[in-house]
C-alpha cells in the first residue's frame, strides 16, 4: 500500500477567533506555534469548562476570509482545511474520492474540505501523548506525537482516495488530523504543481504489525 501524508502551509488565517495581535516576532512563530490569544467569534460552541471546539467541523465558518490566497491547499491557524478552485478541479478531473467541500460563505474562490473516512492511527505504538484531559467534554488540551506516522494493521487507503487519522493532532484549537491519500491522488496533485501541500510517504514498516 502506497500512502502519503500532505502537509499543508498556514494561510495566515483564523476561522474560530479574531485575528490576534502580534508582535513582528511573534508572526515569525506563527507557523509552528499559533497565537489563541483573539476572542473566539460569537456563536461558536465551545466547552464551558475546558474552552475545547465541541462541534469544530460543523461550525458554518461564517466571516472568513482567507489572508494568504496564493494557495491550493492550506490550513487556517486553528486546523481547517481550505482548497482553492483548482484543486477541486483536479479533484474532479482525476476521479478522486473521499473530501467534502464546503464553499466559504464569505470567501466563495475557497472551499474548507474534510475527509469523510478515518484510519486509526497506532497512538500506543507510535507512544502519542494525550495532555490534559477535560473531564466534561473529554478533550485533551494537547495531542503530540504524529511523526512518523503509525497505522494500525489493516488500515486501508484506495489510491484515488483521502482519508483522515481518528486522533486530532495539535495544542487547542489548532488540534486537526492527519490528511492521508493514495498514490493516484498524490501523482494528481504533483501533476497538476498544487501549491500549498508537500506530500510524504508513508512508509509500509511504520504501519502496525501483528
């Protein structure tokens, strides 16, 4: 089984808080550890307990707007998916499977996606850490240890498909999972010089073995 992971770029964008003020250092940071100091938009569900995203991918995501729009595939700071038009195009012109799209309502040149299908990810194996649960909503403050990626035995990806891992990955609202494709979805996107999205492949030893 030949699988990939994509990462993807951040596109300077938040869609669950205000945009947060930051110092010039700070927004060289933001890459790797994301400023949650802006106040969550209203209306947004969240723990009252823990402050966690109770209902994150089904949120309307009205307001947003995407800052850095050089991009075919990205991700805003606080871990949504965002697609341009031609990656659905490419999408659509390759037969691929297994992302729903979402048009912005505020942004229309940009979709949030979201694998529809999950793979279980081997988290004993791979010694994955889970920080601070809450004992309301069950949310952990942090989620670490997703590289390198460790399926369990039997996990399955067709090659024209996206998946996504069971674990959420991250510290608060950034916490997202791992987007995993096929070959022929991974061969489409190189194909087609996407930018945004760097694809590496999963190697078969990592996956679990009985």
């Amino acid at each position: 089984m030949s699988v990939f992971r994509a990462s993807l770029q951040h596109n300077d964008t938040y869609a669950f808080r205000d945009y947060s003020v930051v110092t010039w250092n700070q927004q060289v940071h933001q890459e790797l550890v994301p400023d949650m100091s802006g106040n969550s938009h209203e209306g947004i569900h969240r723990c009252d307990r823990c402050g966690e995203l109770t209902s994150k991918w089904d949120e309307p995501l009205l307001g947003v707007n995407i800052n850095k729009r050089k991009y075919d595939l990205s991700i805003t700071y606080d871990g949504v998916l965002i697609a341009s038009e031609k990656f659905k195009s490419v999408y659509a012109a390759n037969n691929l499977l297994g992302l729903e799209f979402r048009r912005l309502p505020n942004d229309t040149q940009f979709f949030a996606i979201h694998a529809t299908r999950t793979v279980e990810f081997d988290a004993e194996r791979r010694k994955t850490r889970f920080i601070k649960p809450c004992q309301k909503c069950g949310r952990c403050e942090s989620v670490v240890g997703a590289k390198p990626v460790f399926l369990k035995t039997g996990s399955v990806v067709d090659d024209h498909e996206f998946v996504r891992t069971d674990l959420e990955f991250g510290s608060g609202d950034e916490k997202h999972p791992l987007l995993i494709c096929g070959k022929v979805a991974a061969k489409a996107i190189c194909n087609a010089k996407l930018k945004g999205v760097d694809l590496t492949p999963i190697e078969e030893d990592l996956c679990s073995k009985t």
